[in-house]
C-alpha cells in the first residue's frame, strides 16, 4: 500500500521533516531513523507515526524539500547569465559540496515519485532543461555527466593532483555544440 507526503505538511510534520534533514546533514543518512529524530525531538518514535506514516515518506519529504532547495539554487543561478551551462554546472557541483548526504539520499537509490511532493522533482529539473536548449537528451545527458563528477568528487576517487575545475569546464565546453544545435532546431526538430 503506498503511502503519500501529506501536502503541506502539518506545522508538526514540518518540525519532523525538518528535524531529519539536520540529523542527516550532521551525520548521513544512516541517522534517519525514527528512533533519532523522535529523540531529538523530545518525544516517542511512536508518535512520529501519527504526522508521517512511514520512514519512507519521511525520506520522500526531505528530498521534496530538497528538490525545492535545489530548484530555487539552479533558478538563481540562471537568471542574468549569458552562460546557462556554466552556471548551471557550478550551483549544481555547489549543492553537492553544500549537502552531501543530503545529495546522497536525492541520487543513490531509486526514486519513489509518488511519494513525493507534486512538482518538487519537475521544479529541480525544469532549470537543466533550459539550459541544455530544452532537449531533453541532452538534458539527461548533463545531468548523467554532472553527477558522475560530483560523485566521484564526493567520494575522493579523482587523484589527488586532478584539476577538477578544468574536468569540470571541458565536460561542460563537450555539451555546447549539442545545445547550440538544440537551440537553433525549429518545431518540426530541422536545423534553422
């Protein structure tokens, strides 16, 4: 039986969700359980039940949460830039760094959408879209090249020697001519 993200959260379930989100932040997310954020709380992990049903529809409001954090980043970092791609690439490599576990939990394991709040993961995405001349292959495609980096940047697989701002730059420069090609297509998808 699925479960879903009451919307809004209740005042109570926004200290809840709020709550785990710290835990996480501070200690991974081998700190998500109920027993820890009802004791941060003050209150009995039975209780948590009573506002969030499940720990995972708990899990799905903090990547709600998280979403929406990451929409509102990539959406400032494209207004007034002539340079969607690198803008985009740098909040996104920075919300990485900024939140690691909390990345983690968003990208690692598979997504159970319909827990989650309604528009959240669309808002996040909408911004790549954009900037990758709204095809969404080459949507897909940056964001595949985007998290492979900043994965193996947060797990400390580069050498220590890599420049990683200049991997960065070549990966993004690699994108350009698709996306100039994808801007440049009319509706019917022929090069203008």
């Amino acid at each position: 039986m699925a479960t879903s993200v009451p919307d809004p959260l209740t005042p109570r379930a926004r200290e809840i969700v709020n709550t785990a989100r710290e835990l996480l932040e501070e200690e991974g997310i081998e700190a998500l359980s109920m027993r820890r954020i009802a004791e941060r709380l003050g209150i009995r992990a039975p209780s948590i039940y009573k506002h969030l049903p499940d720990k995972d529809t708990l899990e799905a409001a903090v990547i709600s949460t998280g979403f929406e954090e990451q929409a509102a980043v990539f959406e400032a970092a494209l207004r007034d830039t002539d340079d969607p791609l690198t803008a985009l690439a740098h909040a996104y490599r920075a919300f990485a760094k900024d939140h690691p576990h909390l990345y983690r939990l968003m990208t690692e394991r598979a997504l159970n959408r319909e827990l989650l709040v309604p528009g959240s993961e669309q808002r996040a995405a909408l911004p790549v879209y954009q900037a990758t001349g709204e095809d969404l292959d080459i949507a897909r495609a940056a964001w595949a090249f985007a998290h492979g980096m900043i994965i193996l940047e947060l797990n400390n697989r580069f050498p220590p020697d890599a420049d990683l701002d200049a991997a960065w730059q070549r990966g993004i420069d690699a994108f350009r001519p698709a996306v100039t090609a994808a801007q440049t297509r009319d509706q019917d998808g022929r090069l203008q």
